[in-house]
C-alpha cells in the first residue's frame, strides 16, 4: 500500500499562509490537514515567505523540499507596489530548501542563488531525477534577459544538492510566457505541463523522448481543458501523482475565485500517454483550500509519523 504526502501554502493574506504545509492521504483523492491545519515549517530568510513547493525523495533516502522566496503578505504592496510585473523583474534570484531523513525533523532553511542578482524571478520550482545520469533536474520559471524578459522554463543538474550546474533553457514557447513546468517519465517518455499566458491561454502538455526536450504539444490534452467552467486560464501550477494503480491524478490549481473558493480540482486517466485527463471533482476532497505543491509516495509507516507528529513542538519551526 502506499500513502501521499501534499507539500502547499495556503490561500490566505496574512504571512502564515506562505509557509510550508503537509496533507496527507492513503489514496491519492482524499486529503487530511497536518499539525492542526497549521504550517510544519517556517521561512526565516529572504522574503520570509515561501510558495510553490516541490518535494523529493532523493535515491540516497533523504528528503528535500525547495520552494520560491516571496512573501505577498510583507511585499507585494510595499516592495512591489502591487505589481507581478515588478515581481518578475526583480523578484528573489534565490530559491529556499530543506533536508530532512524522516519527514518530520527537518534542517535549517538553506539559500539556493540560481541565478544573478537583477536577472528577474525564480519561480515554481520541480525537481525530476535523469535515470541516465543520476542527476536531479531542478527546473522552474524565470525571464529570459535576452529575450525581452519573456517567461521561460529553465532547469540546472545536481548530484548533491550543494553543486549546481549553470542554467539552461528547458521550455520556451515561441511568442508568449509559460511558468509552472511540472515533469514526470513514464516508460522512458518524459511528460511536462506548463502554464502558457496565450494561445491557449492555459495548462499545456508537452513530450519527449529526453529529459531536457525538445517537447512537443499534445493536443489531445486541450480538449478536457476547453471544457473548464470559467476558462482554462484561471488554472495553474499543475502537478501529477502516479497512483498505486499505475493510472495518474493531475492536479491543477484555480485561482479564478475570491479566498476560500481557490485551490486544486482534480484530473484522472488511465493513460498518461493518450495525453486525455478527465475531470474527477466529485472523488477529490481537501478540508481548506491549498495552493501550489507537490505530491510525495509515501510508506504507510512515513505517513503514521507524518500526521501525529507535533510539529509546533519543535523549535527549530520557529
């Protein structure tokens, strides 16, 4: 049997709701709130504010988590004058990450500079490991300097976690920005998800035949999209579960509603390669709303531990 743990923030205003939250669940639709509801790990550093969180298991068995550096809560009017323009442009360059061996007893927040100061945002990271080379591909959204500060998909390798290898580009789309890249190989195909700002305005899924492209659109995917009450651009941060069955709950992010009307929907299919994810609302159940994350097999053992753990307990949270 094999559990799931959910690393997200919270779709709140004040500061607590950017910081690190667990779910769990024991099969993949219904979820259950951690620590009370309350967030398992603080930011201390940077922004102090941390949002879209990736989660990995590395093949050592150590656990990290990254996460975006941005406090909308202290920054958005004040250092950013309400504006994700400025965001993007002079954003956080860093990325904040933990480690941990238990899922429970966490290190303390580490600064991630991914790229130069002044060359704009670093967003939404991912995390996929290269069955070739043994690497981790981190990927995330960053604005390409070149190209007039377009929003583009960029990825760095490392073995360690501590090494990383200078930044490429991993997805661009020809005339418009996508953000929120999600990743996962399936029988040695790798399938990515990104947000496009136009044509469609949307969630797209691309494949390839390597980890590091060159992807091409499956259309097949838009269908179900083109059918979304209130549009498929009000969608976003995908992420992607393989569920102990072999077939895959998509997750997708809506954000087209006020407050506690925001959070994840539901997609399932059977087949990941026929590119078709239909809607699964009604088997899908979480008791707040939650914002862009990861999902995380677990043992049933890991997921025990996880959920009575009395993480407010810990110092180090604070």
């Amino acid at each position: 049997m094999q559990c799931y743990l959910f690393v997200h923030f919270k779709e709140k205003r004040t500061p607590d709701g950017e910081q690190v939250y667990f779910g769990v669940s024991k099969d993949g639709y219904h979820w259950e709130e951690v620590n009370h509801g309350q967030p398992v790990l603080w930011s201390m550093l940077g922004e102090k504010g941390v949002r879209d969180f990736t989660v990995l298991r590395s093949k050592e068995g150590k656990f990290y988590i990254i996460a975006t550096d941005l406090s909308l809560a202290y920054s958005f009017r004040t250092k950013y004058n309400g504006s994700w323009e400025n965001i993007k442009n002079n954003g956080s360059t860093q990325m904040m990450m933990w480690e941990s061996d238990d899922l429970v007893y966490w290190s303390k927040e580490k600064e991630l500079p991914l790229r130069k100061p002044g060359e704009g945002c670093c967003w939404a990271p991912d995390i996929i490991q290269d069955a070739t080379t043994g690497e981790y591909i981190l990927h995330w959204s960053s604005p390409n300097m070149e190209k007039k500060r377009k929003m583009c998909i960029y990825y760095t390798r490392t073995k360690d976690f501590k090494n990383f290898t200078e930044a490429k580009i991993l997805y661009e789309k020809k005339n418009n920005d996508v953000i929120d890249s999600c990743m996962v190989e399936e029988k040695g195909v790798y399938y990515l998800w990104v947000k496009s700002s136009e044509n469609p305005t949307g969630v797209i899924m691309l494949k390839s035949d390597a980890i590091t492209g060159p992807f091409e659109r499956m259309y097949e995917f838009d269908q179900e999209m083109e059918q979304l009450v209130g549009g498929a651009g009000a969608y976003e941060a995908p992420t992607v579960c393989r569920l102990e069955d072999g077939s895959y709950n998509l997750m997708l992010d809506f954000f087209g509603a006020q407050g506690k009307g925001q959070g994840y929907v539901s997609f399932h299919t059977e087949d990941i390669s026929c590119g078709r994810f239909i809607r699964s609302e009604g088997d899908f159940s979480y008791p707040y709303g939650f914002k862009h994350g990861t999902i995380l097999t677990i043992t049933p053992e890991e997921y025990e531990r996880v959920a009575t753990f009395d993480f407010d307990a810990e110092s180090y949270n604070r």
